[in-house]
C-alpha cells in the first residue's frame, strides 16, 4: 500500500505499478487511487485467526523457520535492558542478512514506536556524526548488543559517547 497526495498521485501509480505496491491510496481524488475517505466507508472483515505458537511468521534464508511467539522472543530479547520508547532513534550498522535478528529489531522498533536509522557499512570515522545528526539514543553496532546512549533525544548532545568505540 502507498499513501500519497493528489498531486504526487500519478508518480505513486507509476512507482507502485513497477513494485510489489498493489493499491495507492491519497489524500482527495486522484486518477487509478483510492481516496482515503472511502476506507472509513468499508465493511469490517473478522481478522484472520494466527495460533502464535505453530503459524510461521519468518523463515530466514537457511535457517529454519519462526514461529509468531519465537519472533516475539527474540524481539523481547533484543530489547533486554533497553527498553525502547516512542521517543528513541536507534541506529543500526549489523548486515542485512539471511538470520531474524534484523528482522527482530526493526519488528521491535516498529512496535514500540522507535525510528530507525540503518547505516550497515558505517565508518568509524562517521559514527560520532551520524550519532549527532540523527540524535540516536540507542545503537545496535555490527556484532554488538543493542546499547542505550541516554534515554531521550536532545539538542544539544554531548561530544562523546562512553558506550561507542
């Protein structure tokens, strides 16, 4: 699904028509789109019924397969003694790959609120800017747990950070 506004309606039915995007939905009335005033207007569907310990939610590339309650383990595990917030940006430099973990995090920030900064390939040298620029709390360094810098955002952030290296 894209949600988009009239006047970005035609580029987003062009963009969603070479992609995996099967309905574009904007703001007021637009050709090949669905206003976003009809959704209120459809008719209520029973969600489906998932049984979270057998239904597969994730099945890495050769690994095997989750389950809905092991992909919310592993995203409480993630999370240990953190404890993300609405109010946290958490940047990201582990490889896209075929494991759940980044699976696991980016579901994890999802539910909690979180941004997302994923800068896989990182310089050392960039970190501390890329820290600052984003007004990253948390990061979750390549082949490190995920760790808490300080716990809201702030504009004006301290020159160095004890928990990066």
């Amino acid at each position: 699904m894209l949600i988009t506004t009239p006047g970005l309606a035609e580029a987003a039915v062009r963009a969603a028509e070479g992609s995996r995007v099967r309905q574009v939905i904007a703001f007021g009335a637009a050709l090949d789109t669905i206003h976003f005033a009809q959704l209120s207007g459809l008719d209520a569907v029973p969600l489906p019924r998932l049984d979270a310990r057998t239904q597969f939610a994730l099945r890495p590339g050769g690994g095997a397969a989750l389950t809905h309650r092991d992909l919310l383990g592993a995203m409480a595990d993630l999370d240990g003694g953190v404890g993300l917030t609405e109010s946290d940006v958490v940047l990201v430099t582990w490889p896209p790959g075929d494991g759940a973990d980044l699976v696991a995090l980016v579901g994890l920030a999802v539910a909690k609120g979180a941004l997302l900064v994923a800068a896989h390939g990182l310089a050392d040298a960039d970190l501390t800017g890329t820290v600052h620029d984003f007004g990253v709390t948390v990061t979750a360094l390549d082949g490190q747990p995920l760790a808490r810098l300080w716990r809201e955002r702030s504009p004006s952030m301290p020159s160095c950070y004890p928990h990066m290296p």
